[in-house]
C-alpha cells in the first residue's frame, strides 16, 4: 500500500519543474530581444541602401531642423522660425549631426530611425502580454517587425518616432481604462503630449482615449459576470475626473494664451492650421474615408481587421472576456475608426490621394487583435465569421486603381506600391491587377471562414506575415530606386562637392527663380542644400520655390544684372546656365560655384535652354557689361541620330535692350547630326545673342519618350 511521506526540499522532481519554467521565462526575453537586434540590423541594412532624402520637402525640414539643433540649440529653417510644431523628432536625429561630413550625419540618422521603428514592438509585446502568454506574445511582434511601413527607417520622417510614440500612448490608455490610477491618467496625457510634438496629429489620441473610455464601459456592461446600470457608469466616469479637469485646465491656458497672442485656435496646429478652417465635402470626404479604410486593411493583409471585428461583436454580445481584452478592444476599435476618419478627411481636401503613412500606426493594434483571436480559439460564429471576412475583403472593391496608381503614392501610399509595379509587369495592367487584388480579397475572406482551426492557427499567421514580406520587398525596390534616380538625377557623382571646395563652416547663397524649370530646379537646390552645410541660404531672383520655406526675395536688375541680395555673399551657387561676377570655382553641371566679386551680379545668362543643352525654337544669351569683343555660339544636332526635319538658324547679337538693332548676325540650315560654331561680333555695351530655330521637332515622333519640341543643342560663351 502506498503511503504519504514528507519529501526534503531539492528531492523531487518539481526542482526540475521550477527550473524549466525559469529557463522558458528567459528563453522568451532573449528570443524577444534577438529578434530586435536583428530587426534593427536588416533595418539598417535596408536604410543604408536609401541614397538620399527624396520626399521633399519633408526630410530637407527635419534635417535642416536637426542641424540647426545640434549645432545652436535652436529650430530654425534658413533663420527663420519653423511653421512646424513636430520637433521631437528632429531633436531625436539632432546628435547625427555632430558627425562630419554630411554622408555620415545622414547615415547615423538612419540608424537612429531604425532604432525607433524597432522601438515599436516593445510596447507591443508587453501589450500583449497582458492578453497572452509571452510566447504567443511573440506572434503581433514578429508581425509589427515585419510591417512595410518599417522601411521609412530610411527616410528622415516623423513617421519613424510617431509609430512607437503613438503605440505606447495606446497601451498607456488601455491601462489607464484597466485602472484609472492619477499616476496611469498622467502618464496617457504626457504621451499624448509627447506625441503631439512628434507631430500634431498626436491631438487625435485626446479622441481615441475618451471614445475608447465609452466603448470600454459598454463592454464592461456586457461582460455576463459585469457590473450593471448607471450607477457603475458614474462612478467609472468619476474615476476619470482627474483626466477631464486636466484637459479642461490644458484647454483653457490654451485658449487664454492664444487670445493673448492675438491668434487663433488652429495655431496651435501650426503648418496645419488651415486644416479646421477650410469647408469639406461631405460626400468627397465619404468616398475618401472609404477609401483611407480599404487601403489600411489592404495593407494588413484583411485578416486582422476580421479578427478585430468579431473580437469586438463578440464582446459586445456578452461573450466572456478580462478586463484588459475589454481595454484593449475598445482602444483598438475606437484608433482605427478614428485615425481613418481623420486621415480620410484630410485627404478629402489636402491631399487627394491616401494617406497610408499618417495611420498605418494604427496596424500594431490590428496585429494584436489577431493574436488574440488566434489565442481564443479563432471564434467563428458563422454569420459574424461571413460578414467580418467578406465586409473588409469587399472594401477593396471601392478602390480605384485607375486613378490611385501613379507615382505619388511612392511616399505615401505604400500598400499600393505592389499594385503598381504589377501592373507594370502583367498583360491588360491595371485592370488585370483589380481583378487579382478582388481575388486575393475572396482568398483571405474564404481562408477566415472555411479554413479548419487546426490549419488555421498556422495557416493563417503565415500567410499574414508572407503578405508583409513579399509587399515590403516590392515596396523597397521602388523605393531604393527612386531614391538612386533622385540622386542621379539632381546631384553630382560627389554630393557634398561645395562643402568640399569652401568647407563646412563657409557662408554660401543659392540664387534660385532664374530657370524655365522651377519645380525642378527646386528639387536641384533641395538635394544641394541638404548635402552641403555651408549653403544656408537661398535668394528668389524669380518666383518663389514650390515649398513653404523661408527664402529672401532678391530683385534681379534686367538691365545691369545686379542682385539685391541683404548682407555679405561671399559664396553664390547657382544654376550653370547664369554665370556672376567673381571666380568660378567649380563647375559640376547643372550648378555651379562662384566666389562672388562685390556686389553681388550675374555676368550672363542663358535662356530657353533645357539642362541637357536641347533648345526649343527659341534661346538667348545676355551679357551685362560694355566690353566689345566677340561671342562663340555652338549649335548640333550631334548627339540625335534619327531623321529630323532641316531647320532654318538664325543668330543675331543686339544690345540689350534694343532687339531692333542687330550688332552682328549670321544664318545656317541644321540637320541631323550637323555642328557648326559661330563667332559674332558684340556692341561696346551689354547685349544679347538671339537664336531662333524653325521648324523644330519632337523627339517623341520618331518613337522617344520624350515629348519636347527641339531646336538644337548649344553652348554660348564670350570668346577669349
């Protein structure tokens, strides 16, 4: 017969026991932590393959913010005052700018992005340990690392510090909805803060906490073993007191402070203001929130948006669930109803075109709510199951694709970019892709209700997950190539070129508005300004630059060529087609790089000329100053080698000012692969070289992409 003995402490095997669930407590914190080390590391890696900043204006702000920063503790743009209220984040990448040169700043500012988007899964996986075990915990991590949105690490936005700030301001409100502590209230209100000055659209998390607040009352009256009547809702509302008065308090310093300032309200929204002031449409805004919804479930593969939904019907039917699942419903519920809304409506006026980069924080709580509908057993009840699979899934069918796929959503929309670039690749293009996209839809909904559970509980979270890499590898590519073309494009082979003739702590001025290109001559200026610090200034000679920064209006004397420009100049960069009064001291096509000779003057200009040398039918050269000599002029068409139509050339110099008096002039009949160069006799007084072709052609009748009507190449220059 068996008997009952006292067992010495060590003895039995529960030691044994101890020390495996000991050895799996650590096994998860340091698979957790590994996975964060080498998300980082293939971040960075990723990152470092971005060549330059390509989303302008937004990086060239953040950086110059940052620069400014470190080097005098100050946020200004070219010396003035920022517009923008969302200076954490340039305060976070300031220290990249210690380092020298430029190439490093912007290296060690990527990191510093890829440290933060990795940041995001921390408050994730403590989330979801609340409504897991830490292992399965490890699935909404996997999933976050894995979102196509982590390749803004490469980008200088605030997208990279508003995900983590504006997660952890969801969690803090989940438990703030679990215990409403006055520590656990203050601690949601400074992340909410916090995220505010990441960017203003953190104020909508003032939103998403009171709504989520309701929603989490509601549940927690339809929980079977809950509290009821309104007793309970006062006193739980009561318990938020302290959360009300303060924002009430906030509210009115606020309002106080900005009657005293003389402004507005909407000024505390900054660049953003106009956004309250404006009138919407309400059926425009409709059709773009719908959109905003479609696009965000698209970009999470659908399933987690069903898994959200019937979660949430599920609690709001009495089915049994633990406060912190009811804290977490109702936040997650009420952040994506209310971030799309928001970002929807914007849209509707601002933008016009989806604004995935403004709400895909929102996904970390889809991935959570998909977790934990995998962790409770993957409730299907049928009819709940059909419609929360095939409600997302039939979003897709509102997206236009004709109209949404165009190169515009490479910055912002990038749930599309693997549309896009299909297109491209499948016969019948976008309509094709539409088709593909409606099944893929029908694919996820069928899989969420047929699939049996014991398929499903892998099936599916694979499937996601096989989603998120197969977009973010589509998404890169676009990406690292736009940004290579950006670059190619814009800069010299040595971006930091004006930096390395004068150094880092010289003074130089971009004279800007003096080219027929504006918008791409501001792109040319942007890229330079960005890659040399020593130019930290830009003069408008022209109309201003397509871009709310600060900039200094210099008039442009037409008939001496004097520049009005305020203080000292002792550097100038400007277009290669203008050249100033000074000594060139570098040429790197299309800019180039003078020491100016006071005051500040152009020499001459070229007009009419494209930056690869092509004319039109029309180009002139002017040249200020009285000395007589001559000017060598140069016209080919050497470098087209299909048939073109032989054009009449004529070429006068006249003083300036007097077209009608011609100095000097010759005549010529151009053709394919013909070059000829003209020396013309100048007037003792400032003049112009006048050249006129007719007819010309387009390159783009002969097969070419290229539409413009040509003239001739050419090159003018005082002869020596």
């Amino acid at each position: 017969m068996a008997t009952e003995s006292r067992v010495s402490e060590g003895e039995f095997g529960a030691s044994r026991f101890e020390r495996v669930v000991r050895e799996r407590s650590l096994a998860v914190p340091l698979f957790f932590s590994g996975a964060l080390v080498l998300a980082f590391v293939v971040r960075l890696v990723l990152a470092f393959g971005i060549a330059t900043p390509w989303i302008m204006i937004d990086e060239l702000t953040y950086s110059e913010l940052a620069k400014n920063f470190a080097e005098r503790g100050d946020f200004l743009l070219r010396g003035h005052a920022s517009p923008f209220y969302n200076l954490i984040y340039p305060a976070l990448i300031a220290p990249a700018w210690l380092a020298e040169p430029v190439s490093t700043a912007y290296r060690v500012a990527q990191a510093v992005n890829a440290v933060l988007m990795v940041a995001a899964a921390v408050p994730v996986y403590f989330w979801a340990k609340r409504l897991m075990s830490p292992v399965q915990a490890l699935l909404p991590v996997g999933l976050v690392l894995l979102m196509p949105s982590q390749i803004y690490s490469g980008m200088l936005m605030t997208e990279n510090a508003f995900l983590v700030a504006a997660v952890l301001s969801t969690f803090l409100i989940a438990l703030a909805l679990e215990r409403p502590t006055l520590l656990g209230q203050a601690l949601v209100l400074a992340a909410i803060g916090v995220t505010y000055f990441v960017r203003v659209q953190g104020v909508m998390l003032l939103a998403v906490y009171a709504l989520a607040l309701g929603l989490k009352l509601i549940l927690d009256l339809r929980e079977p073993d809950g509290p009821r009547g309104i007793r309970y809702v006062l006193h739980e509302l009561g318990r938020y007191l302290p959360s009300g008065a303060a924002v009430l308090l906030a509210a009115l310093v606020y309002a106080a402070l900005k009657a005293r300032q003389g402004v507005g309200l909407e000024s505390g929204l900054g660049a953003y203001g106009g956004v309250v002031k404006v009138q919407y449409d309400l059926s425009n805004a409709s059709s773009w929130v719908v959109d905003h919804f479609a696009e965000l479930t698209l970009s999470v593969a659908v399933i987690p948006v069903s898994a959200l939904v019937v979660l949430l019907v599920l609690a709001l039917r009495g089915s049994h669930t633990t406060s912190a699942e009811r804290a977490f419903l109702a936040v997650a519920a009420s952040g994506f109803v209310l971030v799309v809304l928001e970002v929807g409506i914007f849209a509707s006026r601002f933008a016009l075109r989806i604004e995935e980069r403004n709400m895909f924080s929102v996904a970390p709580l889809l991935f959570l709510a998909f977790a934990l509908w995998l962790v409770k057993g993957l409730p299907r009840p049928l009819v709940l199951a059909i419609v929360a699979a095939f409600g997302p899934a039939a979003l897709l069918l509102t997206l236009d694709l004709k109209s949404l796929l165009n190169i515009g959503i490479l910055s912002d929309t990038f749930g599309l970019i693997p549309l896009l670039r299909l297109s491209g690749l499948v016969s019948g293009g976008t309509e094709t892709v539409e088709v593909l996209l409606w099944l893929g839809g029908l694919a996820a909904a069928l899989a969420f209700v047929l699939l049996p559970q014991r398929v499903a509980v892998v099936a599916l979270p694979a499937g996601v997950a096989l989603f998120l890499v197969l977009s973010s590898y589509a998404i890169y590519g676009a990406v690292r190539d736009h940004a290579n073309a950006t670059l190619a494009l814009t800069t010299p082979s040595a971006p930091s070129w004006i930096d390395d003739e004068i150094g880092n702590d010289a003074h130089a001025a971009y004279i800007y508005g003096s080219t027929s290109d504006l918008a791409g001559e501001a792109q040319i200026m942007w890229q330079t300004e960005f890659w040399n610090r020593s130019l930290d200034k830009v003069f408008t000679v022209g109309p201003p630059e397509p871009a709310p920064l600060a900039e200094t209006p210099a008039a442009l004397d037409p008939g001496t060529g004097l520049i009005a420009a305020p203080g000292p100049v002792p550097y100038a960069v400007v277009p290669s087609t203008l050249d100033l009064a000074g000594t060139l001291l570098e040429l790197r096509p299309p800019l180039a790089l003078y020491r100016v000779a006071p005051p500040l003057r152009l020499a001459g200009r070229l007009d009419g000329v494209y930056r690869d040398g092509w004319m039109g039918a029309d180009a002139s050269y002017t040249r200020y100053g009285s000395s007589p000599g001559n000017v060598r002029v140069r016209l080919s068409r050497g470098s087209w080698d299909k048939p073109s139509p032989r054009a009449r050339v004529t070429i006068r110099t006249v003083p300036l000012g007097d077209s009608k008096v011609t100095a000097d002039s010759n005549t010529w009949t151009i053709g394919t692969g013909l070059s000829r160069t003209f020396t013309l006799e100048t007037p003792n007084r400032p003049y112009q070289v006048l050249i006129h072709v007719t007819p010309t052609f387009s390159p783009s009748d002969y097969g070419e992409a290229d539409t413009r009507q040509l003239g001739a190449e050419v090159a003018i220059a005082p002869a020596s």
